[in-house]
C-alpha cells in the first residue's frame, strides 16, 4: 500500500501508518477499523478511508467503496446483527466532527439509555417545498 493520500498532521494518518497505538479491529488497502479510544458503549469502532480527507464528499470511491463492507464486517463479527446499533458519520464541527480525517462510527446500542442519543427536529414540509428541494438536488446531480 503507498501512503501517498496520507498527511503527517493528523492523528488517524498516524494510525494507518502505524505511529501511534490503537487497537486494530482489521483493515484491507484502502479502509481500517479500530476501536474508539473513549467509546460511547462498548464495542464502539470506527471504519476510517486510507485517504486523508476532512469531508465525506472529498473521498475518492473507490475508498469509500471499501468502507461498507468492512462496517458490514466488523458490525458482524461484534454480533451486532443480533442487536441495534447506530452507523454515524459527522461532517464539520456544527455536525460533531471532533477529528478531521472521515471516519464512520459503528456504536451499539444495548440499552435505550446506551449508545448515541440523538436528537431528531422533524418538521412538517408542504409537497411544493419537498418539489422545490427535488428539483434544486436533482438540477446539479
Ligand atoms: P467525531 O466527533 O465524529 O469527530 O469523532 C471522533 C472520534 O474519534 C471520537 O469518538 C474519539 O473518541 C475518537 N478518537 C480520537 N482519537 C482517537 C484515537 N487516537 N484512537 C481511537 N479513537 C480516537
Ligand atoms: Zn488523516
């Protein structure tokens, strides 16, 4: 693997490459997991892109495309499909992102007062402004 996408200040490069400790969960060429150093429930992990970007959108996909399959991985081998569990993935400090290099937590949730607590402000939306929004998404698509 070169480590050519890959920055010197920042904590999770340092992870891939080994330079600092964390407790790998597995990896392939382009993606790693690894345990949360200050986990929210046990078994908390996250599945970061070998490619150093802030934003999920500034991910090239065929490192995303490793990423999937490796939560999928990990999310099985932690007898998540016998559970619940949050896939979280923040962008931009407003958004909760603490660390700027991607990374998707995968954060089990056994109990309804462990795991992510998430706040969820619905609000009602007429069928002209759900239009309004397709077309302006679906315009620069
Ligand atoms: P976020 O708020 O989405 O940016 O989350 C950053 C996450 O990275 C937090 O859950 C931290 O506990 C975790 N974290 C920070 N440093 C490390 C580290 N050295 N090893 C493992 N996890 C870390
Ligand atoms: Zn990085």
């Amino acid at each position: 693997m070169t480590n050519n996408n890959l920055i010197d200040d920042c904590i999770f490069c340092k992870i891939i490459r080994g330079e600092i400790p964390s407790h790998k969960i597995a990896e392939t060429d382009k993606a790693c997991a690894f345990l949360d150093i200050n986990p929210i429930s046990e078994g908390h992990c996250l599945v970061i892109p070998k490619y150093h970007g802030e934003f999920f959108h500034q991910i090239p996909d065929d490192y995303l495309a490793d990423i999937l399959p490796l939560a999928r991985k990990v999310a099985l081998a932690s007898g998540l499909d016998e559970a619940q569990y949050n896939l979280l993935q923040n962008n931009g400090p407003m958004a909760h992102q603490v660390v700027p290099h991607v990374h998707f937590h995968i954060i089990p949730k056994p109990r309804k007062e462990e795991g992510l607590i998430v706040g969820w402000p619905m609000k009602e939306a007429s069928q002209d402004k759900l239009k309004g929004t397709l077309n302006r998404i679906k315009e620069k698509l």
